[in-house]
C-alpha cells in the first residue's frame, strides 16, 4: 500500500504531498508549492527515489517548485496538458501510473481549471483545489467552469465514503476529511443542484 506524507508548503496554506512505496522505495511528490526543499528533505531522510512529480493543476501557488524538484532529480512530470503544455507524461482521465507495488489513478476533474485533476491511491485522495476539507475550489476565475466543478464534484461525491481526502489547501477545520463528512459538512457538496451551487459558489 503507498503511504501519503502531507507537508506544509506555502504562506498560502498550500499543501504539498510525497507518495511513497515502503517495499520498493519509490516516490512521487505532488505540487511542491513554494518550498520543494521539504519534499526534498523527506525524500532524502527516508532514503527514497523520487521517480514522478505530479500535479493536480497548473497554478502558481502549486507548481513554483517544480523546476527545482525536475533540476535536483530524475523524476518525471506529469500533469494534464490543459494546465500544463508538454509534460513528461500527459494525464487523463482513467490512467493508472504504477509506483514501485502500487498504482495511483487519475480522475479529471474540471472546474477550477481545464486540466485539474484527483490523484487516487486505494482509498486515498489527493484532491489539489477541486474539494477542500469543508469548502470546494473557486470558480471564478478567467478559466475557471462553474458547472464542469460542480459536475465534477459529483463524481466525486460518488466514492466510497471512507475514502480520505488531503487537499490542496489547508483551508478546513482539520487537514484531512473523509467523503462521508464532507457529505455531511460541506454545504457545496450538499447543493441539489445545480443552480444551488452556482449561487453559493459564484454569489455567496
């Protein structure tokens, strides 16, 4: 089973993560933010390869630190190439990338913008700015779709409940949550419909 280590990375809350295999060693980090040297240090003091660096979308506040992780290992970058041009590997919808015993799927999801997309492993999500602990990425921006994020934030309420979610922010009453409390305590998730949210998210 890969393990998901979560790591503060920004004055903007923002979380970055390092995907692991125990047996194999083998890494992936994801969205280093403004300070890779974390993901690096993790990487380096557990004695793993880092062999992937993924990212859930192509914001700044996200992807800053890609060149050094890119210029200090051999990792691959991969993301969907609506947000980024060009990457190492093109993501899409359904693609399984295999890291050391494990497998980490992803799920496109639009909305906050073109190419964002969920990395799944097991019953784990790492979910960048589509879902928060509580809240849901913003829709207002220039490539932002009000209705491909609350599509997409359908599916997603679709997964097991006990799924785990590790945002793309801390921006919650917790740094992680499930699918069930997010039901339960995430009014952009408890919308009926459609019109429902676009008024909470666009005009609340």
């Amino acid at each position: 089973m890969l393990q998901i280590i979560q790591v503060n990375a920004s004055e903007m809350e923002n979380f970055s993560y390092l995907i692991y295999c125990p047996e194999t060693l083998c890494a992936a980090a994801v969205d280093p933010s403004m300070r890779p040297e974390l993901l690096l240090k993790q990487t380096t003091n557990r004695g793993l390869t880092l062999q992937l660096l993924l990212n859930t979308h192509g914001h700044r506040d996200h992807i800053a630190g890609n060149t050094t992780i890119l210029e200090q290992t051999d990792a691959k970058l991969a993301a969907h190439s609506a947000d980024l041009p060009n990457p190492d590997i093109a993501l899409t919808e359904g693609m399984k990338l295999e890291l050391g015993d494990g497998v980490i799927e992803v799920i496109h999801t639009p909305g906050h913008t073109p190419g964002s997309v969920v990395f799944k492993t097991g019953a784990e999500l790492i979910t960048g700015d589509t879902l928060f602990v509580s809240r849901c990425g913003r829709a207002d921006l220039p490539e932002s779709n009000v209705t491909a994020l609350y599509n997409s934030l359908q599916r997603l309420k679709k997964l097991p409940g006990e799924s785990r979610i590790y945002p793309g922010h801390n921006y919650g009453p917790m740094v992680t949550s499930t699918i069930n409390w997010e039901l339960e305590n995430n009014d952009y998730l408890k919308c009926s419909n459609l019109q429902e949210f676009i008024q909470l998210r666009m005009e609340g």
